[in-house]
C-alpha cells in the first residue's frame, strides 16, 4: 500500500499522445517551412507586393518575415513546443488573419479557405504543446476535434452555401468526371462537409462513425490540391498558402484519427453524470438557487446538521485509503488538520501567473462580490489570515454521506456594497465520494445556479506529506461543473481542461501547503497556505480524556 502518485508537472507523457503531437506539431512546421520556401518563386513575391504596397510597406518585408518562418518552422520540427514558441505562433496567425479581415473581409469566404483554415492551424499550435503536458492534454485533444469540426462546418455553410463562388464552379465544371453541374454540385458538397463536421462534434456520435468520417476528410484534404491545383497554379505559391494549408490540417486529422482508434473523442463519456434530486449521489445537490452563497449559506438554507457536532473536514483521514493510499503514512499534523480543521489558524498567499494577474481584482470585484464566493486573494496582498467554520450537513440534502460544510473568510476584507460582511474566500461541502471505485476527496463550491466540484485522488509524498490531484489514475477524478435544478436534480459535466493540485507537508504542529490550478494547460493560480494549530486548541485525544 501507499505507493506513490508522480505530481502532474511529473506525470510522464503517454507515448501515443506524445506521437499524437508529433503529427500535429509536423503539420504546423510544414506550413511555415513552405511558406517560407515559396519566397523564391517571383509570382509569390508579385502577388505579395499587390498587398503590401497599399499598406505602405516595402515588398523586401517578405525576405524578412520569410526568414523567420523558416527558423520558426526548423525550431518547430525539430524541437517540443515550450510556451514561448507557442505564443509567437498563435500571435502571428492571429495577427496576420485580424489584419486581412480588416483589409479584406471577403476572403472570409474565399473557396480555398484562406482564412477560416487559420481557426484548426491555431487549435494545432497550441495542441502540439498541450498534448505534452499532463494538465493540458485533454485541452489539446479537445482544441483538435473543435478546430477540424468547425473548419468543415464553416466551409460547407459560407464558401460554398451562403456565397458559393463562381471561381469553385469553374472548377467542378472543368473537371472531366464531375457528375453533376458545378452550380449545383458545390452547394451539395457544402452540406455533406456541414454533415461531417457535425458528426466530429455531436455528443453521442459513435466512435467508429466519428473514424470513418475523419479517414474521409483527410483523403478529401489530399483530393482538393490535386484538383485545383492544375487548373490554378498560382495557389501553390499564393502568399496565403490556402492549399499549403492543408498540411497542417492533415496532421490534425491523422492525430484524430488515432485518437479514435484509442477510443478517445471530443467529450467526456458519459457527456453528462446525472445527478438524482433524492437518495444518494456521486456528486453534491447544493445550488445557491440564483442567489449570492456567502458564509451564511448553509445555515440560511437549513442545511446545518444541528445534532451532530464536528471539528474536521473528515471524521478519520483513513476513510481515503485504498490499495494505493495508506492514511497512517501521512504526517500526523496533516491528518490533525483534516480530522480536527477547525482547531487550525490559517494564512494565505497568491501567485497569479501573468496576465490573470491583472484580471483577478475585475473577477474579484464583478464575479465575486455578487456570488459571495471566489474571493480569493490578489498580488501584493502577503500573508492574508483566513477564518475557518466547520460545520456538519444533512446528507439528505446534499446526496453525499457525512458532509462537512467549510467556510473560509478573509476578515481583513468586505464583500463590495456589504461592509457588514467579511469577504468569502470559499463556501464549500466536503465529503469522500467512491464514484469510480476507490476512495476520493469531494470539495463541492456552491454556485448561484449549482456548484463547482472537485475530485481529488489523493497519494503519499516523502516525509509524511499528501498530495491531491484532479490528475489520477481513473479518470473519475477531475473537475466537475454541476447544474442544480430547483427540483434538486442536476447534471455534472467534467472540466477537462482544468486540474488543481494541493501538496501538504508536515512539521510539528504545523503545516504547509501548495495549491495549483490549471487552465488549459497553463498555471494561471498558486496558493501558498501556512496551517498551524491554535495554542488553545486541545487534542482530540486529550479531550477524550
């Protein structure tokens, strides 16, 4: 028992994910490295030349800015993908399509998709750095499935519906085995991509459909250059590389096509977990009821269990151990502070990473201060002392056995337009749930309209210390949003591209804890807390006594 679970910055990358990113991230450098290539060829630098000198800039920029795709292109092929490179590349496509659209609009709806391709190479950008990361794989997978999905959708409504293009109808025209009339055949198409594109992405698609239609769209990505190509030459060196485009979209749809294969798709699977309005229940019925939550919640809302005292999140940490988690391992002031919480002073620090930094006093201001809850602590606010209330709650209520409802304050603060009310830091029910099989920590943030769940899977660390991760080994650990209804019955949906993790280490009769939270990849929170017991706390042993 006992054996340990790696932190998810350590998890290894399973190795048909990493070869996922491969495709993906070859695809990506491809494109720059053509685009790149084509500078030699004088109709790319003629075409080019037509768009730059309106603006007023002088055609040797696409030396320049050709030179720098190739490095791009070479670091990108040969190199894993680190957050830095990955920002240049997003700000590049996203520079250059805002440009164009400002310029000209419509080449939204050019036939080749010059633009609209630049949604699935941006969503392959960021997938082949995503796919390496633990806490972001599932974000990558899903940006893959969106970002083809969505192509194939778009280009059978705009290009070929709403403006179908006489220059695609030349085309089919001129094809010797085209069956039908160009006119008709190119809106036909477009509704069988408007078809293909939904099956990718409509929960409860089978797997096997979603395969067949992926293996059809990366043989369709090889049939339009050799189509267009003979009748329109000039495209191959376009400076908009519409048919170079391709490349990347066929890494996206081969990554896809073995994820497939793996029995992995879009969405989580079930979509959504029902939650029962009565009886027992994986996951927490509480919901603010469209109302501000606050410290008072659970006492307005009469959920308190008056008879049943309690001074702890948990009654016995060693209702988490499993076949591979030992309670008795871990540091007893650990184990105090989840036996006994309330006997525990608590102080806070937060690292928000750069850029949610400066978003957090808004979320604090706007979000916060409405819903009473989230009032979490900003840069430049070190060492925040935060009050804890325990309390007991009716499993009835909540669906969960034995629930402990946990309040967090800052006293130092006031909710905005309530100077008679210390800011909450959080208002949530904690209780050990066993959906998947083994024993998890269960933190249920009541919401306005539900809550926000996390299920925590927990493992040992060295010195005594625990770890609690989204990240496990059963995917039924994880973040959750659950809507409530007014009946009491819900639906959980999985956030698969959030994780959090919390690392506590012991010492005497104190405690430190790390907690991170990521978004999509990317560490966007780190909390930093100081546990230690109140010099007037008792023991629960002594008190027995």
């Amino acid at each position: 028992m006992g054996a340990a679970l790696p932190s998810i910055t350590e998890i290894p990358v399973d190795a048909a994910e990493a070869r996922d990113a491969v495709f993906v991230r070859v695809g990506v450098a491809l494109i720059w490295l053509v685009t790149a290539a084509a500078v030699f060829h004088p109709w790319y630098r003629t075409i080019g030349e037509a768009y730059l000198v309106p603006l007023g800039l002088d055609g040797d920029i696409m030396w320049a800015t050709c030179a720098f795709e190739a490095v791009l292109g070479l670091w990108v092929l040969l190199r894993r993908p680190g957050p830095w490179t990955t920002f240049v590349q997003i700000g590049m496509v996203t520079g250059f399509t805002v440009i164009l659209i400002a310029v000209q609009p419509e080449l939204l709806s050019h036939p080749l998709g010059v633009l609209s391709k630049n949604g699935p190479i941006l969503a392959s950008v960021f997938a082949a750095w995503a796919l390496t990361r633990p806490a972001g794989k599932e974000a990558g997978r899903l940006a893959l499935w969106l970002g083809v999905g969505l192509l194939w959708m778009y280009e059978g409504l705009v290009p070929k519906i709403l403006f179908t293009s006489a220059i695609e109808i030349g085309w089919v025209d001129h094809i010797p085995f085209s069956p039908l009339p160009g006119w008709f055949f190119v809106p036909l198409v477009g509704v069988g991509e408007i078809l293909m594109g939904l099956a990718l992405l409509v929960p409860g698609v089978p797997l096997r459909a979603r395969r067949v239609v992926l293996i059809a769209m990366a043989v369709l990505l090889f049939i339009l250059p050799a189509t267009v190509a003979p009748q329109s030459p000039e495209f191959l060196v376009h400076p908009f590389m519409p048919l170079a485009k391709n490349l990347p979209l066929l890494g996206a749809t081969l990554a896809l096509i073995r994820q497939s294969g793996r029995g992995l798709g879009p969405w989580p699977s079930p979509f959504f977990v029902a939650v029962p309005a009565t009886g027992p229940s994986a996951f927490s019925r509480l919901t603010g009821h469209g109302g501000p939550v606050g410290a008072g919640f659970f006492a307005r809302e009469g959920l308190v269990e008056a008879q049943q005292p309690a001074q702890g999140l948990l009654d016995d940490l060693g209702s988490l151990s499993s076949e591979g988690f030992d309670a008795a391992k871990v540091h007893p002031s650990i184990r105090g502070f989840y036996e006994e919480t309330a006997a525990y002073t608590m102080r806070a620090q937060a690292e928000w990473a750069p850029g949610f930094g400066q978003v957090a006093p808004l979320f604090r201001r706007w979000f916060s201060a409405r819903a009473a809850q989230f009032g979490l602590p900003l840069d430049g606010e070190p060492d925040v002392p935060l009050e804890t209330t325990i309390v007991a709650l009716r499993g009835d209520r909540d669906g969960r056995q034995e629930v402990r409802g946990w309040v967090r304050v800052n006293p130092t603060l006031t909710r905005a337009r309530h100077p008679d009310e210390a800011l909450t830091v959080y208002a949530a029910a904690c209780a050990v749930t066993r959906r998947g099989g083994r024993p998890r920590l269960s933190v249920a943030f009541v919401l306005p309209f539900g809550n926000l769940t996390s299920v925590l899977e927990p493992s040992h660390l060295d010195g005594g210390g625990l770890r609690l991760s989204t990240c496990g080994p059963d995917p039924a650990a994880g973040l959750y949003a659950v809507e409530v209804d007014a009946a009491g019955a819900g639906r959980a949906l999985a956030l698969s591209f959030m994780h959090e993790q919390l690392e506590l280490h012991g010492e005497d009769d104190r405690l430190t804890a790390l907690h991170r939270i990521w978004l999509f990849g990317l560490p966007f929170l780190t909390m930093r807390y100081t546990m230690t017991r109140s010099a007037e706390a008792e023991p629960a042993e002594a008190a027995a006594r």
